[in-house]
C-alpha cells in the first residue's frame, strides 16, 4: 500500500511521465493514443488498489484544470480492461504495472530506483555486488530499485 497524500499522488502522475515519456499535459489531457491510454489505466489502476482513492478523485487527479473532468465510469472501464488484460498474462500490460510500482514505491519511501539495460550475466554480477554491500533492491523487467542499506 502507498499512502494517500498529496505528494504521493504527485510522485504517481510523475513516475507515469519519466516511464512512459509523457508531459503532465499529455497524461491528464484527453488524448486517446494507445500508450498514453495505456499510462492513465496503470495510474488509475494504482491509484485504486494501492492508495486507494474513490474513482471521483482519481478522474480529478488525472483531469487538467480548468477543463471537463473524466467521468468516473471511464476509470472504472480503464482498470476492469487493464485487469482484463493481465489476468489473461499480457506481458505487456504486467510489465508496465510492475515497472512503475517499482519506482513509485521506491520514491515514496525516500528509495532510488535505477534502470538497467543488460544481459544476465552482467545482472547477476550487478545483484551481486548489490548484495555484498547491504542493499536492498529488487529486480523487476529491467529496473532495478535499491533503497537506503539496511
């Protein structure tokens, strides 16, 4: 669980932006290509089941001000078709979900996370080292999240 606070839920809007190249302008906008689509229905996603906000505050979250605000059937649509899709086994949409709770749970407990494009074997030997110095970190699709030692 990420708690509900302002900052956090900033911290979500900018860990979608960083991991899917996105302005705020384009998140919040209502842009309908697939992999801003796809970017909105992970944060709506998050923001439900893991800081469990009302889906009136989410389409508030993910609305630009000043404009007609998302309905709230629209979030409850995003996150059934997102389930949908990873209980099914998209790789895809698993992956992405995981991606940024990684780095959104790292920056909301004060953590790091570092992406690393590499082949196993130079993964293992990083993990390694990792390991040898007292780190915590996980490992999931290519991000590899470290927080404080200890």
């Amino acid at each position: 669980m990420i708690t509900n606070t302002h900052t956090n839920r900033e911290l979500l809007l900018d860990t979608l932006c960083d991991v899917f190249d996105l302005t705020r302008e384009k998140l919040t906008a209502n842009d309908r290509h697939r992999h801003v689509v796809q970017a909105r229905a992970i944060g709506y996603k998050i923001a439900r089941e893991q800081m469990g906000m009302t889906f009136t505050n989410i389409a508030r979250l993910f609305s630009n001000p000043g404009k007609p605000g998302k309905h709230h059937t629209t979030i409850m649509h995003a996150i059934e078709n997102l389930n949908g899709l990873a209980s099914v086994g998209d790789d895809v949409a698993i992956g992405s979900v995981n991606k940024v709770l990684t780095k959104l749970n790292m920056l909301a407990n004060g953590g790091i996370s570092v992406v690393v494009e590499t082949d196993l074997e130079h993964l293992t030997k990083l993990t390694a080292i990792l390991y040898m110095h007292d780190y915590k970190y996980t490992v999931v699709d290519g991000v590899t999240s470290l927080t404080d030692k200890n």
